[in-house]
C-alpha cells in the first residue's frame, strides 16, 4: 500500500498568485481614479472655501468635478464587471475634460490646480505601447485649450501661448519617460515570468521522477511480509524518501531517509542515496549499504552535499524474521509487536554526511511484528513538542493495522500545510 503526494496544496499554491494578481487588475482603475477624483474634489472644495483661492466659473468648476465623480463610478462598475476593462482609457481621457474644467473655473492660466494633470498622464503612459506618449499629449492639449472653446472670445497673449507650448512639452518629456521606465519594467517581468515557469516545470518534472522512485506497492516481496508507505512533502519535491525490495535470499530490504532540508537539493540528495542504498542489495549487511552512500556523496575537501546531511534508517528482514538494521542519526523506528507493545530502535551512530562509519544491529521478529519507521515531521502532527514522540508511539501501539497508520498519518498530514515533509514506512513480518 502506498500513497501519492497530495497536489492539492500546490495547485492552491500555484494558482493563489493568479487569482490575487486578477482582482489586483480589476480595482485598478478605480483606484487610480480615485486618486484623480480627491484632488479634483478637494481643489474645487478649497477653491470655494479660501478666500485667495479665485473661482472665476463655479458652475465650470463643478461640472469637473461631477465628471471626475462619475468617472470615479465608471472605475467602480470595472471591479464590478471586469470586462469593461477594455474601455480603461475612457477614464483617464475624461480626466483631461475635468481638470480642464477645472482649470477653466478656477482662474484658468492662474489657476494653481493645472499640476494635476499629470496623474492622467501617468496613468495612459505607463502601459504597454508608445501610442501611448501621443495620447496624452493630446489629452494636455485640451486640457490647456478647453478655455478656447468655453470662451471663444477670449483672446491668447503670447506670453501664455509660449506657456502652454513648454507646459505641453514637459508633460509630453514626463509621459515618455514614464512610458520607457513601464516598457523596461515590462520586459523585466516578462523575463522573470518565463524563467519562473520553466523553474516551475522542472520542479514538477522533478517531482514527477521523485515519485516514480516510490514502490508502487508489495506485489514483488515475498509472501511472509505486508508493506505500507506514504510520503506527504511540504513543498513540490521533498527531502524525505521509502524504499522496500526483495533481496535475494528471499527476504526483504527497507529504507527511510530524511534529508535536512526540503525543495529540489535535497530532494536531488534523496535520490541519489536511494540508488545507492538500493544498488547493495547483494550485501547482507545494511550497514555497508549506508557506507556506500555515504562515500558516493563524499566530494571531498569542499564537500557542499555532505553538509546537507541525510538521516536514514535501513534494514533487511530474512525469510525467518531475523531484522538486522542500520539507524544514522534517524532515532524513529519502532518495532511494535503482536501483542501491542512497542519499542524504539535506537542508536547512536551519526547521519550521513556526518558520520565516517556504521554498524548493524540484530533482533529477532515474532509472526505479526512490524518495523515502523517515520521522519520527523510526523511529529509535528502530534504537537511537535517534547512529548510528541510518546504521543506517536502510543498511536502505533493502538492499531494493529500498518495500513491504517499508514492512511492515517498520510490523512493528517493533508489536513493542513506542514513546515516539514510527512513521511511513513511500515512493514509486518508473519508466516505465509
């Protein structure tokens, strides 16, 4: 009996980026403008209000601000009905008619409030496109020239129409650089998406190969043994790896390992001291095993893999229930017997990485004795505290079932999002 990772929390993980950066885009707008709308407010607001302030067309001024207003609720129907998304520019394009209204109402070219047509400039030429440079610059031009055609009596000095011209090409040098800026910010994310994707791909490739280096289930051994695993990572690829095989004098071969760590490296390490581990099946003895993985991650001097050191419990089960095991650093194995009692294995033999040398140990198994190995973070499911670890050994103790501790530490671990991988491998010795 074996368990597949669950997908669910990284599906949930993957997708969660997509939905906020969505609702993120669809309050855009009414964000931006209600930035646009206080200021038009609150300029008309002290216009009326402080007495320096002249308000030479209330009515003008007014009609800008109830166009900032509507357009205000133009932005709030896009976050109601995201698709009006596609008709953005219409905002920003009133704002020029609102702040020129604005402008017109309160002492046109003494008006103080004419800097707040940059905020629609900002907005239309920080997209995509240098359309975008244009748009604005026209949107400027009617917000300078709205006067004309409210007044067209109204004569232009060439003081003020020299005044419009460098009024509008500032804005115009404003737009382009917020244009630049937007477009290599652009590229810049696009970059970074691609690289993340294919980031992404190869961690679920990798741990794609991850779990098809689990057993599949115990078809394979001998009749005398039942074998159960489950293997919950934290994260996409783990750190924790199970292994189980026949041997060749007929018996079977177990091991679980716990890399420090969790991700891709570790995940690279588990595999590696697997195969190795798995390639002694011919040794009798596990502990030549564990010294052959050890030695195969050695890298010398400089050795960046060996400080990540990995804890491992292996051990062979002979055909007549003699255990000989290995334990480097692991500490949580248990072998519960038929009759409900239940003791750990321990030893004080290093982890891999750290440790130079192993030796096994024997004990003999009773029909209906199992080997209960698990990895740390099954102990946070039981508290994580001091005495977490006599709260899982009086969990195996209650069931008689590998199976069922197996599936319910598997069920446990998918209940929540864990700090650490979830990882169980039980195997029961009794007569065919």
């Amino acid at each position: 009996m074996t368990h597949a990772p669950t997908g669910t929390r990284a599906r949930s993980l993957a997708t969660a980026p997509v939905v906020v950066a969505s609702a993120r885009r669809s309050w855009e707008p009414c964000a931006r403008q209600t930035i646009v709308a206080v200021f038009v407010v609150g300029a008309a607001i002290a216009s009326a209000t402080v007495p320096w302030l002249p308000v030479t067309d209330a009515a003008r001024m007014w009609q800008g601000v109830a166009i900032a207003t509507l357009l205000l609720g133009v932005g709030a129907l896009m976050v109601r009905w995201p698709a009006l998304r596609r008709a953005e520019l219409v905002i920003p394009l009133g704002d020029f008619v609102a702040i020129g209204l604005l402008r017109f109402g309160t002492g046109e070219a003494q008006s103080v409030f004419l800097a707040i047509v940059v905020l629609p400039v900002i907005w239309i030429a920080a997209g995509p496109g240098r359309w975008r440079i244009v748009v604005p610059l026209a949107g400027v031009c009617v917000t300078l020239l709205l006067p004309l055609a409210l007044a067209p009596g109204q004569a232009l000095t060439v003081s003020e129409f020299v005044r419009l011209v460098i009024a509008v090409l500032v804005y115009a040098a404003a737009g382009t650089v917020v244009n630049e800026l937007s477009r290599r910010a652009l590229r810049q994310l696009t970059a970074s998406q691609w690289h993340r994707r294919l980031a992404e791909a190869e961690v679920s490739q990798a741990a794609v190969v991850q779990r098809s280096l689990q057993p599949v289930d115990g078809s394979e051994l001998p009749p005398r043994f039942r074998v159960a695993g489950a293997c919950v990572p934290a994260r996409t690829v783990g750190g924790d790896f199970y292994d189980w095989y026949a041997t060749p004098d007929g018996g079977t071969a177990f091991t679980l390992g716990d890399v420090m760590g969790k991700g891709v490296g570790p995940g690279m390490i588990a595999a590696a001291v697997r195969t190795v581990i798995r390639s002694s099946v011919d040794e009798p003895d596990p502990a030549v095993a564990v010294r052959r993985a050890a030695v195969g991650l050695n890298t010398g001097p400089t050795d960046a893999i060996g400080a990540q050191f990995t804890t491992c419990f292996h051990a062979r089960i002979s055909v007549d229930g003699t255990l000989r095991w290995v334990d480097a650093g692991h500490g949580l194995t248990i072998v519960r017997s038929a009759d409900g009692t239940s003791v750990f294995l321990r030893s004080g033999q290093l982890p891999i990485g750290v440790g130079s040398s192993w030796s096994s140990d024997e004990i003999s198994l009773r029909p209906g004795d199992s080997v209960i190995s698990v990895s740390d973070g099954v102990l946070d499911l039981f508290g994580g505290s001091l005495d977490s670890i006599d709260r899982y050994r009086d969990f195996v103790s209650g069931s008689d079932d590998i199976d069922a501790v197996v599936s319910e530490l598997a069920a446990r671990a998918g209940q929540s999002e864990q700090e650490d991988d979830v990882t169980v491998l039980a195997v029961s010795w009794g007569s065919a």
